[in-house]
C-alpha cells in the first residue's frame, strides 16, 4: 500500500484533480526527510490535520546534495519516500530536483501550503502562487532540538545529550 502512495507528478496531478473535483482539500509541504524524527512526525500529523489529504514533496538525492553538501542525503531518495509513504497521515509522496518546489506548487495548486515555524511566512517559498489561487499558507511550530543535523552531530560522536 505504501508505495502507491509514491507517485510521479503527472500522476499525482490526476490524481488530485479527481480527488479535488470531489470536495478534498490539499495540504502539501515539502522538505529534504533526510532522517525521519519526532519533530517531522509531529510536523506531519499536524499539517495532515489542516485539510482531506496530505502531499509530501521530498528533494530529490541530488538536490540535497546541492543545498546540505556532498555528504547528504544520509538515506537515498527511494528509502526516503518509501518511509515518508508508510506514515498513515501522509497520503502522497512525490519527489523534485530542483532546490526549491516552486514548479511543483505551479502544477500542483494546494490549497494549504504548510511549513516548520522556522521559516517565516514571507519567505516560504511558493505562498505568492498558494495565495494568488485562494488558498492559504500556515507554520506549524519547531520543535526545538529536533533536527536532522543535531541527529547526525550525536550519531557522529557530538554527545548523548537528551534534548
């Protein structure tokens, strides 16, 4: 069940069309997903909660690698989707290759555009387009000292710490 929740984007589009004709509401964020933790569980189930169904979009390996450096990803995209997928609160997994999802947002036309508190809502990239089609853009809370590099620092020997 999980990997047919992992669709290219043509596909996804027709899906969402259908599923939007019947009265959904489309949550969509995006991020790279490198090593899944408690604050990107939290984060999802939160931002599922904000409408019918949930459109998890993941940078693509090389993508990553052009934002966080030539040592990440930490797990390949396949793995990433893949386990993003078994997540009862995400609905679809689809991956791009630029740095940003802004041609994703284009095509895809959520009605709620949702990401980590970290970022500040002017800069979220694609609000402009989310907003111009009458849906809205929403933060949901950091989790302080959940982050996928702090996970990497204790994992690599920066301490036991308990955050």
């Amino acid at each position: 069940m999980s990997k047919e929740k992992i669709r290219p984007l043509e596909a996804l589009r027709a899906e969402l069309a259908l599923r939007r004709a019947e009265g959904a509401r489309i949550v969509f964020t995006n991020g790279c997903f490198d090593l899944l933790h408690v604050g990107h569980v939290r984060y999802l189930r939160q931002a599922r909660r904000m409408g019918d169904l949930l459109v998890v979009a993941i940078n693509s390996d090389a993508s990553i690698r052009r934002l966080k450096g030539p040592s990440r990803p930490v797990q390949p995209e396949r793995d990433r989707a893949e386990i993003l997928a078994a997540m009862e609160c995400v609905d679809y997994v689809v991956s791009f290759d630029q740095d940003t999802p802004l041609a994703l947002i284009e095509r895809l036309r959520p009605d709620v555009l949702v990401k980590g508190g970290d970022w500040p809502v002017e800069r979220i990239v694609g609000r402009e387009v989310v907003e111009r089609s009458g849906g809205r853009v929403a933060t949901i809370p950091y989790l302080e000292g959940a982050s996928t590099s702090t996970l990497i620092e204790r994992i690599c020997g920066g301490g036991t710490k308990e955050t």
